[in-house]
C-alpha cells in the first residue's frame, strides 16, 4: 500500500510539472509574463529579503571595521580604548589659535529649460512658418481657405469580439522631480525627434497633400520589398517583432520613404493582435515597457500608429501613459482609428502630441479586390481636395499595391502632391499657428 501510494504521489508530481510548464508558455505566446502576479509577488518578496540581509551584514561589518579602526588609533594617540569625546578633541586640536573651518558646499539650482521652437520651411506662396511644438492639430482635417467642410468616411466596422471587458489600470503616476528638470522631448540639432526623423518633403500648401501609410510591414519579405519599390515619399509603418529590421528599414529609408512603428494594441475581438501588444488588461508601466522596447528596435521613425487597438484606443486611462512616452520622446502619434469610439486624437491634443488621424482605409474589404482599391483612393482624393490634405492606410496586399503603383505617377498631374506624414502634420500645425496669429 506504501509503495502504490509514493508512485501516484510521483505521478501527481510530474502532472503538476506539467502543468506549470504548460501555463508559462501559454502565457508567453499570449504576450504575458511567463509566472502569475502571485508567483512575481513571491519571487520580489524572497529577493528583497535577501537583499535586507546582505545589507544588515554589510553594515554590521562596517560597523566592526569602524570600531577596530577607532580603537587602533586610540592607542597610536596614547588615549585610553574608551576616550571621551572632551579627550579626543583636546588630542586632535591644537592649544593655541584653534581655527575652525567651514565648507560652505555650494548645489547650483536647477534652471528650467526652454527649448526653442522647431522652424519648418514651406515651399510654395505662403511665407516660411514656426512651427509650435506644443500646438496640436484642432481637429481631424484642416479645411483650404474658402472650402466647406466634406463629411468624414465611416470608420470600418470593427471586428466580432468575443473578449470579456477588462478594468482599465491607472495610469502611471509622474516621478516627482529630483533634479534639473527634464526635457520635455530628446531633441536633435534643436529639433524634436519626428522632425529630425523626417523625410525632406518641399511642400506647396496651395496644392491638396495626401499621404500614403503602408501598414503590416516587416514580417512577409517580398511584400515588403514591393511596397518600398513603390515611387514615394511613403510612410511604411513596420512591425517591431520583423526580423531584419535593420536592413529592411535601411532599404526604406534610401528609397525616399518615411517609417512609423506600427504598434499591436488590444482590438475588441478575441484575435491576436501579436506579441508585444499593448493591452488594457496591463499597467501603464507594463505597456510604457513593451512600447519602449519596440522603439528602442527601430530608432529612425517619426512616431507610431495603432495595429488594431479598438479596444485600447477607446481608453484614454490606458492610452495617457502611451502618449506621454511619445510625448518625452518627441514623436507623433498617428491614429489609425479602427473604431469609431477612438480616443487618440482627443488625448493627444490635451497633452500636446503632433497627432493626426486616418481619413480612409484602402483595403480593409479584402475580397473586394483592385476596383475596391482604386475607389478608396477616387475618395482620398475628394477628401484632400476639400480639406487640403487626406491621410490613407493601406497593407502589402497585391491588389494594393498594384493600384498604387499606377495611381502614384499621375497624381502630381491631377493637382494632388504625394508627402510623407510628417509633412500632414508639420503643414497642420503651421496653419493653426498663421490663424492664431491672425486672431490676436
């Protein structure tokens, strides 16, 4: 009887083995940390209680070190082992004259920095502009002096969700200031990073802009390398997750095209919208991480836009702390706007990110094939000719790029200039900074 009960004592053993095992790489291929929040909790506990004691016995051991120390030189100056404070002075200073010196230990105070605002020069009629970094676009189009507002296109439906809701997590609480204050964004040669990271574009703001983002980028080799043989500039959003990103990104750039990470965030539905996403279900912490990590993978983008993120986007208490790090960072933040709830541009625009959202969807209807395509682009059109300016997302699909590659050369001479999405940005902020100007 003992021995049939230590054989399914093992056997229970090795299923629970099992077990564990199976939860962590469940975990892991879902994007989440391998142990559970209790086992975490566990480990942080064991190593904070083992890094106390190091430090008592370090201290202790100081302490002994101090005492013998002490206690040698006591005897070097002829002092009893146990001096009182009265005799050790009276040894160490002299008689006659005693003198006390003061060491007036000087911190210079943290001066505030101000950085100076970008300068963006404009081709064409209108006259040079400053550019406001702190100014972000009023609204999701900028109308052309004397057009009439055109109404948006319905954003596509959003996928079936079959996800259970999940709490929203505070977001991260700012580090009080230690120091001399911290910039606001890295900037380079004076300039914030999506400008520095910007394709040259000479930009006429008497013609209608459009810009092109190419989505999904990085993981499918030969669509990748078609979509940046396409005549530019585009703005090629790649995944963070691709491998070689280096040399593919390199090939984008000398190719004349901009690059934009294309970050997988929390759709509605119950699909995956890949590793590293960032999920409302995270600390803002958690998913400052992830965002930083994929950005730290692709040093030469203007900014970031959502891949899926239905749900995420719709959450401005999971989405503050995303933007503030694009924010710190110097970038912009385009919103794909997968669903119409969407909270980005609203969020970006209160804490001063360059932001824009997305006009039309290319190629969201699959099926529908090249005509679909090529309609998409006639409504790119209408949009930009009555706002000034129209942003497109589409993805490597063949019937995409195809109909790209035959309406991109006659665009220029049906009165429509092709720009980078910086520019969008850039030329959006330039007229809300002329018409504030006009309004003092």
């Amino acid at each position: 009887m003992t021995r049939e009960t230590d054989q399914m004592q093992v056997l229970l053993e090795r299923s629970a083995r099992r077990q564990r095992v199976a939860l962590r790489r469940g975990r892991r291929a879902a994007g989440l940390h391998p142990d559970p929040l209790d086992r975490r909790i566990g480990k942080a506990s064991r190593r904070v209680l083992r890094s106390q004691a190091l430090r008592l016995g370090a201290v202790w051991s100081l302490a002994l070190a101090l005492g013998v120390a002490g206690g040698l030189w006591l005897e070097q100056n002829g002092l009893p082992a146990f001096a009182t404070a009265s005799q050790v002075a009276q040894r160490s200073l002299p008689v006659a004259d005693p003198q006390t010196v003061d060491l007036d230990l000087e911190l210079p105070a943290p001066s505030p920095v101000v950085a100076a605002p970008p300068r963006a020069t404009l081709a064409g009629p209108a006259p040079a502009a400053e550019v406001a970094r702190s100014l972000s676009p009023e609204g999701e189009r900028t109308l052309a002096p004397g057009a009439s507002p055109a109404p948006a296109p319905a954003a596509p439906p959003p996928a079936v969700e079959t996800a259970a809701a999940v709490a929203p997590v505070a977001p991260l609480q700012a580090a009080p200031l230690q120091a001399a204050p911290l910039q606001a964004a890295p900037v380079a040669a004076g300039r914030p990073t999506w400008l520095a990271n910007a394709v040259p574009a000479a930009v006429d703001l008497e013609r209608p802009m459009i810009a092109v983002v190419i989505d999904d980028l990085g993981l499918r080799r030969q669509a990748t390398r078609a979509a940046i043989a396409l005549p530019g500039p585009l703005s090629l959003a790649f995944l963070a997750y691709a491998e070689d990103l280096d040399d593919q990104t390199e090939s984008a750039r000398a190719a004349g095209h901009e690059l934009l990470l294309h970050q997988p965030m929390e759709p509605e539905g119950a699909q995956d919208p890949g590793p590293g996403a960032l999920l409302t279900s995270l600390s803002g912490r958690e998913n400052v991480a992830r965002l930083t990590a994929a950005l730290d993978r692709l040093p030469q983008v203007v900014g970031i836009n959502n891949h899926m993120g239905s749900r995420f986007t719709a959450s401005p208490v999971a989405l503050e702390p995303v933007l503030r790090t694009l924010q710190r960072r110097g970038l912009l933040f385009l919103d794909s706007r997968t669903t119409g709830e969407s909270v980005g541009l609203a969020t970006a625009r209160r804490l001063g990110v360059p932001s824009v959202g997305r006009d039309v969807f290319l190629d969201h209807r699959v099926s529908a094939g090249r005509p679909y395509v090529e309609r998409q682009l006639a409504e790119v059109e209408a949009i930009a000719r009555v706002s000034g300016a129209a942003v497109a997302i589409g993805h490597p699909h063949a019937a995409t790029l195809e109909a790209l590659r035959d309406w991109i050369p006659a665009l220029q001479a049906r009165g429509f200039q092709l720009v980078p999405i910086s520019a969008v940005v850039q030329a959006r902020q330039s007229r809300q900074l002329a018409e504030a100007n006009r309004g003092r």
